[in-house]
C-alpha cells in the first residue's frame, strides 16, 4: 500500500488545482481550472476561484462562452466547461428508478413549458403547480441551465440533453473527483457528489483496476494510478498567497480529509462553520486564516503571524480581486489575527 505524508497530500492537490502558479488566459485553462466544477453558491465564488488558478481573470470571467452553469453536485450552483455537461449532470443521475424518472419528468415537463423561453425558476415553478426548489431536479437529466448574478432568482432553460451513457458520465466524475481531492474513498465521492453510497461504491468498484490503494494520517483510500508519480514530485515553490472563496474545491471537504488540510480542530471550526462558510486565506500553501468580504471590504482573520513579505503577499492579492461593478476601491482590515492555530 501506497504511505502519503500529509505535506505530499497538500502538495499535489495544489498542484492539480492550480494553486501554486497560475495558468495562462484562455478557454483550455478555464476548463482545467474547472475539472472539479467551480461552486457558486455564493455570489461571484466561480470568478475568485478562476481568479485563484488562472491569469487575466476580468470580472466576466466566469461568463466565458466556454462555461454554463447548473445545479451541480449536492445541487449547489456551479460553472462547469460546457463540454463537460454530462460529467456534472448525467454523472449524478441516480440509478434508483424512482428518482431517476423524477428528474427525467421533471426536465420533460419544463421543457414543454419553456420552449425556447427563459425565465425566472421561480416563475417556472408556479407555472407547473410545484416547489422551485423540485426543478433542480431536472438538471441530473443534463438538460436544464441556469444563469445566477449573485442577485436575483436564477433564470433557467433546456437544452439538448447529451448523448452520454450515463454510467459513463458516472465513472468520469469519480475520476475527476480522484485527481482533484484524492486520496479519496467511496464514502466522501458520495459526500461530494451527492450520490448514494451505493452508486459510490460502484463507481469505484468498475474504477478498481485504475486505482492504488493509499494509507495517510487519516485512514486509508485510493488514489488514480496515473496520478501517483505526481505524489512522487520533487516539490516546488507555492504560491505567497491566494483568497479562496467558500465552496473553492481545494478545501471543499468533510470528516476526517478536513484533518490534513486544517490539523488544529480550532481553526477547522473556524473555516468550516455551522453557517456560511468564509473564505480561505492560503499562504505559502497552507491555509493561515479565514477572510471575508462586505461589497469592496475584505477582512482577514490569520492564524498566525505573518511576515512582513507574506502581509504584503496577502494584500496585494486581496487588492487584484476582479469584483465585478465597484462602487469604490477595495480596501483590506485584518481582524482578531495570531489566535494561534
């Protein structure tokens, strides 16, 4: 069995997720930096996650023609690549026939209402007689979009669902979610997605082959074989600072993964609260604190102290944020620092 140290786990999920150089401007970057999805629940969190991997991100950044939204994993907003639509769709359709005719109903019965409209998904929830909520549903089936600018209601609209066997579009989201979060297991894949168990368990199952199976300071797992000479790396330099947004797939975890990444249960509490979860401060490639912000106010909360090249660091990214539609410039305040986490 493959023995990962914490720091080479770090490493190489920062490595796969982009965080320690930045990738050049174009379509090809923004799908990679997205090869997990870009959580937006909170408003404009797909565009400081971009911002966060690749260069010259404007504001629109998360407009690109390359990208659409949907209801993703857990039915949380997120901006895939439109060519991976199936992946974060198709890939979280259940296999339960019951559920799985729900979502396939549900998108049949929108698209027959909308037609070529698009409209406020809560004025399409009253115009079928159900909850709003229920048609998010619709979006396993691959078939329904979404536009959300952080503001009002979500506007939605179908499309072709897409011609993908959707135990395949399955088996590719387990792998994307291998590279990106592994060492993983079934368990969390499920988490994750929001799957069954079950369908988990069975992806992994038909994945055996192109597994290795991996001990760290938190139980064992797997991880992709093809990945494991990137385990292996001679590390290099991290990048002095990054703002990740709440739901940024570098920290997006539960259970026992959230011991690597934050080993003090202090500072877990303080990142993954029981409510909104703040952003996370990343120096040096370790998460040093939390931040959040208020229109153009950023407040920082690190864990320790920092240096003076890492508070400039730190500052200067805050100050480079592509928020889109300021009303003033961005200012930084660092509050309750050095808790000792």
């Amino acid at each position: 069995m493959l023995e990962l140290a914490r720091l080479q786990i770090l490493r190489y999920r920062r490595k796969v997720g982009f965080l320690d150089e930045r990738l050049p401007p174009g379509e090809r970057s923004l799908r990679r930096a997205a090869w997990a999805g870009l959580q937006d629940s909170g408003a404009r969190a797909a565009l400081l996650s971009i911002h966060a991997r690749v260069k010259g991100t404007s504001p629109t950044g998360w407009e690109h023609k390359s990208l659409v939204q949907l209801w993703g994993p857990r039915f949380n907003d997120y901006v895939v690549a439109a060519k991976d639509l199936h992946v974060f769709s198709l890939g979280r359709l259940p296999d339960h026939p019951a559920r799985r005719e729900r979502a396939q109903r549900t998108a049949a019965r929108l698209h027959a209402i909308l037609d070529v409209r698009r409209i406020p998904f809560g004025q399409a929830g009253r115009e079928l007689g159900v909850p709003a909520n229920s048609l998010r549903y619709a979006a396993q089936t691959g078939s329904v979009l979404l536009r959300w600018d952080g503001a009002r209601q979500p506007v939605i609209w179908t499309v072709p669902p897409p011609d993908v066997d959707p135990r395949e579009a399955r088996l590719h989201l387990a792998r994307r979610y291998l590279h990106i979060f592994g060492p993983a297991a079934p368990g969390s894949f499920a988490r994750w997605a929001g799957i069954r168990p079950a369908e988990a368990n069975a992806a992994f199952k038909a994945l055996a082959p192109k597994l290795v199976p991996a001990r760290t300071p938190v139980g064992e797992s797997f991880i992709l074989a093809e990945d494991e000479p990137l385990f292996q790396e001679h590390p290099g330099p991290s990048a002095p600072a990054r703002l990740l947004p709440a739901g940024d797939a570098f920290y997006l975890l539960w259970g026992a993964d959230r011991e690597i990444l934050v080993p003090d249960p202090k500072c877990r509490a303080e990142l993954w609260t029981t409510r909104v979860w703040p952003g996370a401060l990343l120096v040096n490639g370790e998460i040093a604190g939390v931040w959040r912000r208020n229109a153009t106010e950023i407040s920082i909360a690190a864990w320790r102290r920092l240096s003076s090249a890492e508070h400039a660091a730190v500052e200067a990214e805050a100050m480079s944020l592509p928020l889109p539609a300021l009303s003033a410039p961005i200012s930084v305040s660092w509050s309750g620092t050095h808790r000792g986490c």
